[in-house]
C-alpha cells in the first residue's frame, strides 16, 4: 500500500470510527493469526509460559471498527501493535467460538478474551 492509498484508508477509518462513537457502538473483539516466528522474540515467549507447541500464537485486541478494517491498520501501521503489524496473518474471528463475555465489563472482555486463549495453550499478546 502506497501512502497516498494509506492516508486516503485512514481518512475512511477515522470517520467510520467518529459515526460508530456516535451511535455509541459496542466495542467488538478480534483475533489475529500471528506467524510462529514470534515465538523468537523473549518478550513474547515470556508472557507465553505455558503455550503448547502447535497451538495458534495470536494478537487479542478490541475495537470500535470493522475486525476487517482493524485488521487493515494494524498491517498499515496505523495505531498499531508491533506483533500485528509484522508478524499478523490473519483475521481468526473463529477463535473467539466459544469465549462467554457475558457479565463482563466492556473494559474487562479483551483480557478476559486472552487468559481464555491462554488457557487453551495459546500464544497470546494483547495490550
């Protein structure tokens, strides 16, 4: 992506973002594949103890936008993760079949969403 496309995607994200903050719109959950790679890195792998070889190494984040277009800035570098930006692969919006947010707080569901990864032998970053 070019810096022109880039600034003229930002732009649209802005003013998606600024209409759902109107409307007040639930903030939403995602999940990005993140390359095995990663698991080089020591920070990583010491927040990652007890990650079983094989499973998914994943960024948690939530977000006012589209997944879709969450997905999009991190990979543009747009208010972006380093673990996303560079090592993300794919939206994996399957991974969260299952997660129960109910009773939680809006401010409590991203975290919540990781430990539960974590708990399933994941490889997990979330800020």
């Amino acid at each position: 992506m070019d810096d022109e496309e880039r600034d003229r995607k930002i732009l649209q994200w802005q003013k998606k973002a600024r209409a759902a903050a109107r409307k007040r719109q639930r903030r939403r959950l995602y999940v990005i594949t993140l390359d095995p790679e990663v698991l080089w890195l020591k920070e990583f792998r010491q927040e990652n103890l007890s990650y079983i070889e094989g499973m998914p190494c994943v960024y948690v984040g939530m977000t006012i936008h589209d997944p879709g277009d969450r997905f999009e800035q991190h990979k543009a570098g747009y208010r972006s993760s380093k673990y996303p930006r560079k090592y993300g692969v794919e939206l994996a919006l399957e991974l969260i079949d299952g997660f129960d947010d109910k009773g939680l707080k809006n401010n409590e569901r991203e975290a919540a969403l990781a430990d539960w990864l974590r708990e399933q032998g994941c490889a997990v970053w979330q800020n």
